[in-house]
C-alpha cells in the first residue's frame, strides 16, 4: 500500500501552500475565566463603537486595523448564521487569508476589558446587532448545527 497519499499524512512541506501564515489566537487577560472557552466574532471596524455603546454587557474586545472582535462562548456559531460580513473565529484563532501575503499583518490589541467577572460578549444580543448594523435577517436553525 502506497501510504504517501494517505489522507491522514501531512503533507510534505513542498506541497503546502507558499503564502499560508499560521494563525494566532486572541489572548484574554488571566484573570478573567474562560470556563466556557472562547470563540471570536468579528465584525467591521466601522460598527465598532456603535455596537459597544449598544450592548447591555460587554466583555473582552481587540481590534485591529479591519475588525473588532467580540469574545464569546464556544459554539456561538452553532445553529445560527452569522451575517456575510462578520467573520467567526472558532477558537478565537485568527488567520490572514493566503491571497494577502505582501499585506502586514494586522496586529489585534485588547481595547475593552469588564470590570470584573466574565470575558464574554452575551452573543444573542451582539448577534441580532450584528445583522441589523448589516441589513441581514437573522437566520437560525434548531435542527443542523453549523
């Protein structure tokens, strides 16, 4: 059996991709729990600080040149379709898409933090902000998880 194709091989560093950067995750400060880990919502730059001046709690948000991000629950992506501009981050890891390669790389920083308590963004209300910021409907599904 030839096992050089084998699907569950990495490939050799010649095949992969010229331009593909690796991804970084978004760090939240120690002090805050991530018992429920963290996925990130990002939405454009532009809604920012609407959106923070909308929401009834905020949690731990980046941004950089092209997004906020919103720090969330794990799974907040689940069911629900988040609108076309706003990119989802599962794992808060973020990755530069391979068609960039000679553009720097935007650099998140940590421009809220709560008080005390909890790192996340309640994503229900940030989500229906969200589609209304973009003129999406909300759409959701209790049948088919993402």
């Amino acid at each position: 059996m030839d096992r050089t194709h084998s699907p569950d091989l990495p490939c050799p560093r010649s095949a992969a991709r010229p331009h593909h950067r690796p991804a970084r995750a978004l760090r939240i400060p120690a002090q805050l729990p991530t018992t429920l880990g963290y996925d990130a919502v990002g939405t454009p730059r532009e809604h920012g600080e609407r959106i923070l001046s909308c929401l009834p709690r905020v949690g731990c948000v980046s941004a950089d040149d092209r997004r906020w991000w919103w720090i969330v629950p794990a799974g907040s992506h689940i069911g629900v379709d988040w609108p076309p501009t706003v990119h989802y981050a599962v794992g808060a890891q973020l990755s530069d898409p391979s068609w960039t390669p000679t553009r720097p790389r935007p650099v998140p920083h940590l421009i809220h933090t709560p008080d005390a308590g909890s790192p996340y963004t309640p994503p229900i209300p940030l989500y229906f902000l969200a589609c209304r910021l973009t003129g999406s409907a909300p759409r959701w599904s209790l049948t088919s998880p993402h």
